[in-house]
C-alpha cells in the first residue's frame, strides 16, 4: 500500500541553492501567505534541510506533512497550524 501524496500546497517558497539556515528563514517570512490549515512548500537542496525543517515545525508547532524528491533536492510541505 502506497502512502498518499501531501496535499497541493497554496505556496512554494524557493530556496535551493541557500545554506541553513535562508530555508527555515524563508519559511518563517511567507508562512503567514497561507490560511491557517493549508500547506505551503519549501523547495531546498541543503542537506541540512532535511532534519532542521522537521524541527522547526515541532519547535513552531506547524505540522510538518512530507519531504517530496524534487530535482535537485526536495520539497518539503508543511500545515500552517496557527
């Protein structure tokens, strides 16, 4: 049984190319475009990326959905929970 892909975020923010820690600020400026309870993406190839966006959703209590593959990197969704 194949897990069901994350919901359609409403926002993508860029961020290949940037080093931790531009994702999670990038994040954090544009969260507030989406309604509280949509999902909003963060597309980043540091490898840093991976464990620190997870953390700061449990720190921010955001729920984070999934790391999604993404040439080069991955596109990570997020719930927007306040």
């Amino acid at each position: 049984m194949s897990e069901n892909p994350p919901p359609t975020a409403l926002v993508t923010v860029e961020a290949r190319g940037c080093k931790c820690p531009i994702p999670i600020i990038r994040l954090a400026q544009r969260l507030h475009e989406v309604p509280i309870g949509a999902v909003i993406a963060v597309t980043a190839d540091d490898p840093a990326a991976s464990p620190d966006i997870p953390a700061w959703c449990r720190m921010k209590m955001h729920e984070f959905l999934a790391e999604v593959p993404a040439h080069p990197g991955s596109a990570f969704h997020i719930r927007r929970m306040y």
